[in-house]
C-alpha cells in the first residue's frame, strides 16, 4: 500500500463505511469530522514520511492547535 494523502483519505473512508459513518454531535458535523481527520492524517505523513506525501506542501508551516508544523533537514 503506498504511504499518501490519497491512500490515506481511502484508508479513513473505507474503514468509516464498514461502520456507522460519521456521528454529529455538539462538537463537529460529519462532514467537519471527515475533513478534519482527513487534514491531520495529512500533516502527519507530511511530518513522518516527507519524501511520500505528495500534494501536502501546504501542510508544511501551517499552524494546527498549539503545533507549528516545520520540516527539518535530517
């Protein structure tokens, strides 16, 4: 299986249609909840896996809650 945002996305949905789908309650809608999991999958392959995240550029140096997401030179 190849490590991107794209798999990633169909991983999250996939898994989610096996049960209930979404929930909404006072604290996000479906909708809200699909695209905030799909997001933060993202920035973490742009931070874990940066030579396989395609498409996830703008990830980098966005600032998510409390974390300013930057990479580094390893």
């Amino acid at each position: 299986m190849r490590a991107d945002g794209a798999a990633w996305r169909d991983a999250i949905d996939a898994a989610v249609a096996r049960t209930r789908g979404w929930y909404d309650d006072i604290h996000g809608e479906p909708a809200w909840r699909r695209l905030m999991t799909h997001r933060l999958g993202e920035e973490i392959l742009a931070e874990l896996l940066p030579e396989s995240a395609s498409g996830i550029d703008d990830a980098i140096g966005r600032v998510t809650g409390d974390l300013r997401i930057e990479r580094s030179a390893r």
